[in-house]
C-alpha cells in the first residue's frame, strides 16, 4: 500500500492549484451554435518529474507503489497488448515521464485532470493518459472544493447515494432562479400514475382525475418484457397494490428512488397507458410532451437493457483509486502536515462517453424523455448524472454542460414554456409590412449561443435518426412531444419530422445504410413494416444515424449563392388521428422546378444480383443521364434508399427534379445543382415518390497521378454531366410528391 520515493514527493494541491492558477484564454471553439466562454486553462503536462522511463513506471507497479500501480495500468490498458515486454516499451516509449495537468475548460468539465505525459527524444510530449482527483464528501479541502471531484458510492442504492440526489433536487427547487423562473412545482397530473405508497403500503395505479400534484416519470428499456404491465388481465391487481417486491427490478428500483425523494407518485408508461387498448394508448401517446415536461424529475435507468435488469448496480472500477495528501505548506516553518486525505482514479472511467452509449441512449423514445424533462437523473454504469436548466453535475464531482447541445434545458424548456415569443413594437410592425425592415433576429435563442431553432431541430433529428423502435411506426410519435414544443417557437408548419419554412434545405437528407452484424448481406434487408411517412421526409425509411444537411450555411447559401430554387407550391399532410405531430397516412409536397426524366436506372438491389453488373446503356445516353444510372448502381447510401423506397408499377418511370441551382454549394463553394430522384406511383394523376437525392458539383480536377483512375474517371463524369446541365434548359414542371 506504500508510495515509492517519487510518488511519495508528488504534491497533488500544489499541482492543482498551479493549473487554476493558469491564464484564462479563448478556446477557440466558437462557432454559429456554441460558443464558450474564455475559460480555458491551458496544460501544465511537465510539472512534476517521475521516473526516466516506462520501465521504470513499470517495475514500480511490479514492487507495489499504489500510484504507479494505477498510472502503469491506466496506461497498459490502452494499449490492447498482451505481451508487454521491458525490451519492447524501452524500445517503443522512450523518454522521461511527467505528472502535469490537461487543458480545461471550467464551463464544460469542472475540475482539471491530472496527466501522464512523457517528453520525447526530439523535445514533443505526449500526454499517455489521465485522471481524476477527488475527495470524500465529507472531508474536502477547504481550497481545494472547486479542484476535486467527489467520490462515487459502490453501492447507488445506499441511503449516502440517494442523499446526493436528493440534495440536487432540493437545490434546484430551493435556490435555482432560472429553474423556478421556467416550471412551477404542481402541475396537473398525468392521466394516470402510480401512488409508491411506503415501507407499509404497496405501490397502487390510480386515476388522478385532473389533480395537481409533483410527480417523477421514468425512462428506461422495456427489453421485449410485456408480461409486467397495465392491460385487462393485470388492471385489478395494479389499482388494489402489488407488493413491491414483485415488480420488476427496474421499476421496483425507481420507485425506492421516488419515495427517497420524498415524491409521491410516479409514471411508468407500461403502467400508466392501457397497452391492449389502441385508443388509450394513442391519446397518452399525444401527451408525452406534457408528461414528461410536467414531471418535477426524470429518472434515466440508463445503464438498464431490461426491466429485469434493475437500476441499483454495483459500480465496478478495474483500477482501485490510490489515497494521496492534501499538503498545506503555508505555515512560517514549511513543514508539509496534512490537512485531507485525497484520491486518484482513472479518469477514462468516468467519462460521459459510457453514458452516451450505453442502451437508453439508443432508444428512439428515450430521446424525447430526457429532452422535454426539466430535470433528469440519470443513472448509468459507474455513477448518477443531474441535468437541470442552471445545474449539470456528475456524482464524481464534475461541474458539466451537455456535451451534446440539443440536450441544453434552458432552451428546451424556454421552448415549453411559452417565453420564446419575441414582441415586435408597431413602428416595427409597420416597417416590416412595408418591406422596409426585417423582422429580427436577435431572438431569445441567442442567449443559448443558438444560431437558429431549425439547426437545434436538425441536431435532434439526426440523433434520433441513430436511435432504435421496437415498432417502426412509431417514428413521429417517438418525436412528436418534442416537435409540438418546437412548433410554437417556429411558428412553422410541421410537415412530419421537417417544417414548411426550411423544407427546401431539409429535403437534402440522406440515410446511412443499416448492415447486417454477420455481414451475410451487402444491407441489411428490413423494410419499413407499414407507412411512416412520405417519401421526401427521412422518417419514410430505415437507416442509421446520418445527416439532414439543413444548417446555418445551407440557409445562408440559399440567400448569397443560389442561382435558382425550387418553389414551393403547397404541403399538404393526413394525420392518421387526431394528433398533427404524430403517425400519418399521407403527405403530399407540390413542386415547381426544372424537371428531366431519367431514361435508365439499374435494377434495384436484391438478393438476387447482390453486386449488380451495369448493363450497356446506348450510346446515346447523356453524361447526366448516365451519372445518375452511376450513382444507383455504385453508392452505397442511394442505393439502399432506393431499395427501401421503391414500389413497382406498370409502365414505370423516373426522373428527376432540380431544388436548388448553386453558384456557391454550402459545403465546398463549388457551383452545382442538388437534385430530387423520382419515380412515378402509377396513382392517377401523375403523383412521383422520392427514391433518392444527388448532389450534382463541378470541381477542378486535380493531378491524374494523385488520385485513383476510378477517382478520377467519376470526377470527369461529374463535371461532364455538370457542363451538360449548362447548356440545357429543362422545362419549368409543377409535380405532386407523396
């Protein structure tokens, strides 16, 4: 358990203090979405002398130095070698080693980590991993409270745990100006909740009749288990109490949180929405906005595949934390004396990454959960995670922001609440009917360091786009809580999963392929089960995480650089019920534009032909006409579009429709055109269906001899097709797009 020598020197209060002690400068991340303020502290890597090499570190762990212990493990778990031999790290890692401090940034992590660095033979460094300092609640260094973590509970079902989130909650509801400003504390109840009654008295369903009350709703996995939950069958026994060492692990775990936080109800959608009643669950399906966004807290069992899982797991660390002294040396004689006790753990194991990924933050519905509540309490593998408007903090004592902004609850809740509306005076008023004044863009999103609503839109639909539903055609409801909030800030027309306003720029979307895991297919094969929307929006389809291409350079692009553009006649969508957010049975988008048919495209994939062979076209075939055949036959994602668009008809054809004519794309500055792919319906009076988007360029063509031939070869096509387009004029088309 003892230090060696050089451990034993290593003042971790003095290496701290020096970090915060650091110049303050710019971090040189802003950008039209986010921008930091200038609170970052550079490096300190090469503050404290260690051992002159890795073998050394090395040898030091092998004799039993805790610290060493966990700097040479840290490190060797990087590496993913087996066969770590002394003549191969004196070989391969040469130079002295160093323990410093990383750059931080106060506003995004909190608290600095301390760095393993070692300098090379030509005078670089380079940083070999880092940590985490921290310190028990109870005994924290009174200068060192803003520079430590805190300890994490092995065990989150101990009362010292749950006091933690129970202090989160109170301070929020007690001292946080902005959290109070935004949500007051009773809000009308959900339809239905489950009281958690106490130690004495079973957890009950009961109907809440439109009280007022605080309640807590739960996000979590059901993992395929439908046998726990509120139908005909189980309906008595829910209302008249079922013990709650009965339930589930992960809802039994959740309500022991509630009644820890002194929260008498809570919400569990398999309990609280009738699940063999497809009318109940459609019309709580259109509340989950409300639900989630009335709920005093959230609990996220993040780290839960199942609801047998459980939510109170141990926390395993591979790598004990080491125990360092808290030195104080300001008294006349300078002798150290310690004041604390301190401890180092491996910072990779507690970073927000585990979290990000684990199986929550692939559901589809979870997304809207977290987004609309005010305040989450998350729970993953290793440690609790609170989110709130003015207050992001981890269990380990880190001061966060989201590090994904869509997640910002200061704007989500702006968005909610009704405050987002921006007053315009009437000398204003009138100049803008006059044309003479635009109407202003110094809205309250700015304080959000948003550029524009619709790009906070388009971040959150290319993360849910990532995400999984247990039933595909629960696209739009699983976005329709968040897209309802979204509405009355745009004042826009939601036009399922895009808004009419932007829907030039939203319609060059495109899908990632899904593959298979065996690889026994070039894709993976699935279909959408049934209708989910129309063909130009990008819940019409399957696939992966990919990109809307709407931001803040496409508009600006749209206003400076474009030649022409498409316009927008009408949009015209059927809701499947009652709600216009959610599930619909038709869409139709009428547009006018330049507008070619397409001669020839290759078969669609299958099975069949898993790598088609182009077949010879005439050669006649335009440069345009046979780019787009190109495109189908070799692209990955407009191939798999294609295959889970297409719909055969007799007397079939294609086309193609131009939205945008670029004198400057957003992305490169090339001149260009961005183009629709269509084929027809076969529906009585010509309607066409999305089968894919091309962005046409005209690059300058770089040096034969530093590109592929087969590069090079698409390059030519591409401007070939590009100068084809220039020189002729296609006819002017009204079409319907369904």
């Amino acid at each position: 358990m003892a230090l060696c020598d050089l451990c034993s020197g290593f003042d971790i209060r003095a290496l701290l203090l020096h970090s915060a002690a650091q110049r303050t400068e710019e971090t040189g991340m802003a950008d039209r979405n986010h921008v930091d303020g200038e609170d970052y502290r550079p490096p300190v890597p090469l503050f404290y002398a260690h051992y002159e090499g890795i073998v050394g570190l090395q040898r030091s762990s092998i004799q039993g130095c805790t610290l060493c212990s966990l700097l040479y493990g840290a490190w060797a778990k990087t590496l993913n070698r087996p066969d770590i031999t002394e003549e191969w790290l004196e070989k391969t890692f040469q130079g002295p080693l160093y323990l410093g401090c990383t750059g931080w940034i106060a506003s995004r992590q909190g608290i600095p980590y301390v760095s393993l660095t070692q300098k090379l033979p030509d005078g670089r460094s380079r940083e070999l991993c880092h940590f985490e300092a921290f310190a028990d609640r109870e005994d924290i260094p009174s200068d060192g409270s803003a520079l430590l973590g805190r300890a994490v509970y092995e065990d989150p079902s101990q009362e010292a745990c749950l006091a933690v989130a129970a202090d989160w909650i109170d301070t929020c509801l007690n001292k946080h100006e902005k959290c109070n400003q935004i949500r007051e504390r009773e809000k009308s109840l959900p339809t239905r909740a489950i009281d958690v009654g106490d130690i004495s008295t079973p957890p009950k369903l009961v109907t809440t009749k439109g009280k007022v009350g605080t309640y807590i709703a739960l996000s979590y996995c059901w993992g395929g288990d439908s046998t726990f939950v509120y139908n005909d069958k189980m309906a008595q026994d829910l209302k008249t109490g079922i013990a709650l060492g009965e339930y589930p692990a992960t809802l039994r775990d959740a309500i022991i949180i509630t009644r820890a936080l002194k929260i008498k109800y809570i919400w569990i959608d398999a309990l609280c929405i009738k699940q063999d009643d497809p009318q109940d669950w459609a019309a709580e399906a259109a509340q989950m906005r409300e639900v989630y966004s009335n709920a005093i807290i959230s609990i996220c069992a993040a780290n839960s595949p199942t609801t047998r899982s459980g939510i109170f797991t141990t926390r395993k660390f591979e790598l004990p934390p080491v125990e360092l002294v808290w030195r104080d040396l300001a008294d006349e004689s300078k002798i150290p004396h310690q004041v604390s006790k301190v401890y180092l753990r491996s910072g990779s194991e507690l970073w927000d990454q585990s979290l990000r990924m684990s199986v929550l933050q692939t559901r589809g519905w979870a997304l809207q959960e977290g987004v609309l509540s005010p305040r989450t309490l998350s729970y993953g593998s290793q440690q609790m995670i609170w989110e709130c408007v003015q207050y992001q903090a981890d269990e380990g004592g880190r001061i966060t922001r989201p590090t994904q902004d869509y997640r910002s609850k200061g704007f989500m809740q702006q968005l909610i609440s009704g405050r987002q509306k921006v007053s315009i005076n009437p000398l204003q008023n009138l100049l803008i009917k006059l044309s003479l004044k635009s109407p202003s863009e110094e809205n309250w999103w700015k304080s959000f360091s948003v550029a524009n609503p619709y790009d906070k839109w388009n971040d959150i639909g290319e993360q849910f786009m990532g995400r999984s539903l247990t039933k595909d055609f629960d696209v739009l409801p699983a976005l329709a809580g968040i897209a309802r909030a979204f509405h009355s800030a745009l004042n826009d027309e939601y036009c399922a999963g895009l808004w009419k306003k932007e829907i030039i720029c939203s319609l060059r979307w495109q899908r990632n392929p899904r593959y298979p895991a065996d690889q026994s297919t070039r894709f993976d094969l699935e279909r959408p089960s049934e209708y989910l929307a129309p063909s130009w929006s990008w819940a019409s389809i399957l696939g992966r995480q990919s990109v809307i291409s709407s931001n803040w350079k496409t508009r600006d692009a749209l206003k400076t650089s474009a030649e022409r553009v498409a316009k927008v006649v009408k949009v015209h969508m059927v809701p499947k019920g009652n709600d216009p957010f959610g599930q619909v049975v038709r869409g139709e988008l009428v547009l006018r534009g330049p507008f070619c048919l397409i001669e020839e495209l290759p078969p669609v994939y299958s099975l069949q032909d898993e790598w088609i062979e182009k077949t010879p076209g005439p050669q006649s075939k335009s440069p345009f006409q046979r780019r787009m055949y190109d495109v189908l036959h070799e692209t990955d994602v407009a191939i798999y579009e294609y295959y889970q668009q297409h719909i055969a008809h007799e007397n079939q054809h294609f086309a193609a429709v131009e939205i945008v004519h670029w004198n400057k794309s957003p992305a490169g500055g090339e001149p260009g055109m961005d183009f629709l792919l269509l084929e027809s319906t076969g529906e009585p009076g010509g309607t066409y269906r999305r089968i894919g988007h091309y962005g046409l360029r005209k690059y300058e063509l770089p040096d034969e001899e530093n590109v592929t031939p087969k590069a090079y070869a698409s390059l030519v096509s591409e401007n070939e097709a590009y100068d084809e387009l220039m020189n002729s004029k296609w006819k002017t088309k009204t079409i319907t797009i369904i």
